[in-house]
C-alpha cells in the first residue's frame, strides 16, 4: 500500500487562496474545482494495475457517479 505524498485543491473563483492546511479535498462535479493527490511510485517497481479508493465524508445528492478504472 502506498500512501499520498501530496495533495492539493484548486478554485477557478480563488486564484490566489492556498489550501495547504486543509484537511480535507473537495470533489463535488464542479469544473472550477479540482483536487489533487500524488504518489511516488519510482520506488515501487513495474506496476501493472492501480486502484485508487476515495470514500465521502458525507453524503450529497451531487456526488460523481461510480467508475472503475485502473
């Protein structure tokens, strides 16, 4: 298992605003909005297949729908 060495979320309405303390990335279908997360992978070797598993805090009635890719 790997674990994120960074992370990020952009705002088109807030150019200039740095989220870097945020605890939390928001994802909510929005196209202004987009968030981030990077793994280092150099150390791991070939790899074959990736899953990435994101789970909701809380619930929404605009929440992106399910896909699966690797």
């Amino acid at each position: 298992m790997l674990t994120p060495e960074a992370d990020a979320r952009v705002e088109a309405a807030n150019p200039n605003t740095n989220y870097g303390n945020a605890s939390t990335l928001i994802i909510d279908g929005d196209p202004q909005r987009e968030s981030y997360v990077r793994f280092n992978v150099q150390c791991v070797g070939t790899i074959q297949q990736a899953t990435l598993r994101l789970f909701a805090s809380n619930g929404t009635t605009k929440a992106p729908r399910s896909a699966r890719g690797s």
